[in-house]
C-alpha cells in the first residue's frame, strides 16, 4: 500500500527565507507527482505536477524535484511571503491505480511571519 | 474556461440521512474523482468515475456512491449518515490517459450531527 510522508507537518519562517518542504513515497510506480496548496477551509490549488520521467518542474518562485528511485520530492520556495502562509500537499498518482486516483500526505502547515 | 464547481458549499445533515453532493467537471476534462478530507488529514480517494462508470474505489462502505452523467458532471450520494461523515468533500476533474493531473474544486463542507 502507498504512503505518502510529509516532513515536517508544520514550520514558521519569518518573511525572505528560502525554504525546503519534503514529501516521500513508499511506491516508486507512479504517473507522477503534484504539489497542492490548500488555505484553510478551501479546496486544493495545483502548485506543480512532475510526471514520472521528470526531475523538476518551476513556475515563478516555487521548485520541485522528483527523485523516484528513493521515493522523494522536495517543494523549495524562494524569498517567502506572507501571502505563501497556507498547507502544503503532494500526492502521488499510482500506476496499479490506473490513473488520477491520488495518494496523499497529510501535509506542512507553513506560516510565513512579517 | 470554466474550473470545477460543486454545490452546496456547506450543509448541516442529521445522522441517518441521507445527502447528495454534485460536481461540474473542467471543460473538457471526461473523468471525475472524488475525495474526503477530515479535519487535520489529506484527501482519501472514495471512487472515480469515467464514461458514466464508476472506475476504482477506495476503501469507503457501499453506502457511498456516485453517478456521472453524459456531460461529465458528477453526484456524490452517501446514505445512513455518521458523525464520522462529517468533512470536506472535494471533487477533482481531469483527462483519461494523460498524467496530466487532477484539478479541484472548493469543496462542500458536510457537518453531521
């Protein structure tokens, strides 16, 4: 059965800092792997997809890289925001599942301070 | 290009009804997946439905179940509500075959009491 981690499950930064949030997955037989952010009581804004033949993918200030053989990804944002405040999810996409029946981690509560 | 709606945002239901949540898929997107998500958890996948079929389920009893229609959109109905019902439930659109991932909705907030 999948897993999906999520370390660490919450973290405070003051505003500027570049900051590293770690997803790993037990199942290496993926389609790929999105990163979700959710505001509280909202639904789930995708971030980044990386499909599996994929290292990393950007979009503006956000990073993430997939390495399958061990199972991990890593969201890093640079120069954080308030605005960044928010939980953060990955989910992965299992072959065995078919296809777009996501697998997910139980997030990092990210605070970003003035 | 339209996102993925669902309706109502939030309900307050009585435990032993019984409640029906719809979704509108992305435009063009033929597959809906639907999740529920406990306070403080991730999503956990109940089912997906592809041409009006449901196509996997997680593990969620009978009582929860689903239909699609021709033009994509989805019901999600549950009977004999629990308290432990109680979530948000989220809807996720997306194109079969293509990995080209999920999109969601906002989600409708089910309180049983």
């Amino acid at each position: 059965k999948q897993e999906v981690t999520q370390i660490p499950a919450a973290l405070s930064v003051p505003e500027g800092e570049n900051l590293v949030l770690n997803c790993s997955f037990t199942d290496s037989a993926i389609y790929n792997l999105q990163w979700f952010r959710q505001d509280p009581g909202k639904g789930l804004t995708s971030l980044l997809l990386i499909q599996s033949s994929q290292r990393e993918q950007t979009s503006g200030r956000l990073n993430a890289s997939l390495d399958k053989s061990s199972g991990r990804s890593t969201l890093y944002i640079a120069a954080s925001q308030p605005g960044d405040s928010a939980t953060y999810l990955c989910a992965v996409d299992l072959i065995t599942g078919g296809g777009n029946k996501l697998t997910f981690g139980t997030g990092t509560q990210l605070k970003v301070e003035l | 290009e339209t996102g993925v709606t669902q309706s109502p945002t939030h309900l307050i239901k009585t435990r032993g009804q019984q409640v029906t949540l719809r979704c509108s898929s992305q435009s063009g997107h033929n597959t809906v997946s639907w999740y529920q998500q406990a306070l403080g958890q991730g999503p956990q996948f109940i089912f997906q439905y592809y041409r009006e079929e449901e196509n996997g389920r997680g593990n969620f009893p009978p009582r929860f179940s689903g239909l699609q229609f021709p033009n994509y959109s989805s019901e999600l109905n549950v009977n004999a509500l629990e308290l432990d019902d109680s979530a948000l439930y989220l809807c996720a659109s997306s194109v079969s075959g293509t990995g080209l991932g999920q999109y969601f909705g906002p989600g409708t907030r089910l309180t049983v009491t």
